[in-house]
C-alpha cells in the first residue's frame, strides 16, 4: 500500500531522517485493512488442503472479500495516500520506477511507488477472483467448473505476493525506511504538507469490530454447518472444495 507522492521523482535516495519531520501518510483503515488481508489470505491458503479447517477456510475466504469491497470504497473516498488516484500510474511510470531502482537511484515517495502500486491493484483483482470462484465452488454454482480458476487464482496471488514482499524489503533497504513499520504506525519521513490530517481511528475500529463479529458468527454456526454438509472424499483442494459426492466408497 504506497502511493507517489509530490517528492521528485528522479532524486535519489536518502536516508528518511533527511527528508523532514514524521507524518502521517497511513490511516487506521488502510493499515487495518492490510493486517487484516495478510492474516486472512495466508489462513487460507494454509487451511486450502484441509477438511477439517474448511469452515475456517471459507470464513476467512468472505472476510477477504468484504475487506476487498471495503478497500474499494476507500480508495475513492478515503485519505489522500488511500485513494487509487493518489498512486495508481500507468505502464511508463513503472519502467521508469524500476529502471531507477536499477540503476540504484531509487525515486522516492511518500505513499505507494508505482511499482507497488501495480502490486496492490493485482492482488485486488485476484482477490475478487479468488473469493467469487471459492464461493462458488463452495456451493456448487457451476458445479466443479470453477475449482481450477480458484486454485489458479490462489497461486497467481501467492506469487505476486511473495514479489511484493520482496519489492518492500529492497525499498526499505534502498530509501533506508521501513516501509513495514510505516504499515504498523502510519508514519513515515516527508514533506509536512504531504501528510494527511486525520487518521479516521473510528472507521478502522468499526472495521475490525466487524471483521470479529463475524469471525464470533461463523464460530457459534460451526456445529450446524459441520452436521449439515456431509464430509468430502478426497482432497480438499484451494477451493474449500464442498462438492457432494455421490460414491460413498469409504463408508
């Protein structure tokens, strides 16, 4: 989650103490957000192969999805550095971010670099993908139609992930900040006027209240849900495959 900034675009990089005082560039909901979408994408893909985790599995699996649309909603009407107009560049102004960090002259910026920008809008996507086919392989919509996508999907965003990953531990060794702690405090180094006034702590409170009041539902439903979906044969697969199966060889 980094957006550019009105830092120049062709200065190298140097260390953040110079570049002035702390501002707040993240607010709560973006950082909440984040956590959330971290905790919640590597729960699934842990629990992906298990039967025995598959409400977790598909709890953790809506959860995304309401995080998904919520970022949605705050990438047009959120803080400065939230909102998609603030950091999502086109193709150019990624060539020119990896060139320079080639180049080791790394352009600094306050939010979202473009290249990680193009990251945070990948995942986005697939994670519409992701949570569209698990619930529709979950009830069987299309019938088995849409495991492969799901699985596909699923890898696709672990991989891009792992890039990100990767991409903020350069950065942060490069511009010699730490991006990961900026996620953590929403602080960073920069030019007063860049930082955005209000951290909008209610809204990010009221999200998280209702991301574990609805883990608290899925909890209570457990049981119910257990009984009344017999248990698969098989491998489970990416999907928190659900499918019935009509062959009951194992009983």
């Amino acid at each position: 989650m980094n957006a550019t900034s009105a830092s120049p675009a062709d200065a190298p990089a140097t260390p953040a103490a110079t570049r002035g005082p702390r501002i707040l560039v993240w607010d709560v909901p973006v950082r909440v957000f984040h956590w959330l979408m971290v905790l919640s994408f590597a729960g699934a893909w842990i629990t992906a192969e298990s039967e025995r985790w598959r409400l977790l599995h598909v709890t953790l699996g809506y959860t995304m999805a309401g995080l998904v649309a919520f970022r949605l909603v705050w990438g047009l009407i959120g803080t400065k550095h939230a909102r998609f107009s603030d950091f999502v560049r086109g193709p150019r102004a990624v060539a020119r971010y990896l060139g320079a960090l080639l180049r080791g002259q790394p352009q600094h910026h306050v939010g979202h670099n473009p290249a990680g920008a193009l990251a945070i809008v990948a995942m986005l996507a697939l994670a519409v993908v992701l949570t569209f086919s698990g619930w529709a392989t979950y009830h069987e919509v299309f019938g088995e139609a849409l495991e492969d996508l799901h699985e596909g999907a699923a890898n696709a965003m672990m991989a891009i992930v792992l890039v990100h990953v990767a991409g903020v531990a350069i950065a942060s060794w490069m511009h010699r900040e730490n991006l990961v702690g900026a996620m953590f405090t929403g602080y960073k180094h920069g030019d007063p006027r860049e930082g955005i006034r209000r951290a909008w702590t209610s809204v990010g409170a009221l999200m998280l209240a209702a991301v574990l009041g609805f883990w608290a539902l899925q909890w209570q439903s457990a049981p119910a849900i257990g009984a009344d979906r017999p248990a698969l044969t098989g491998d489970a697969g990416h999907g928190a495959k659900a499918s019935h199966h009509d062959e009951d060889d194992d009983d």
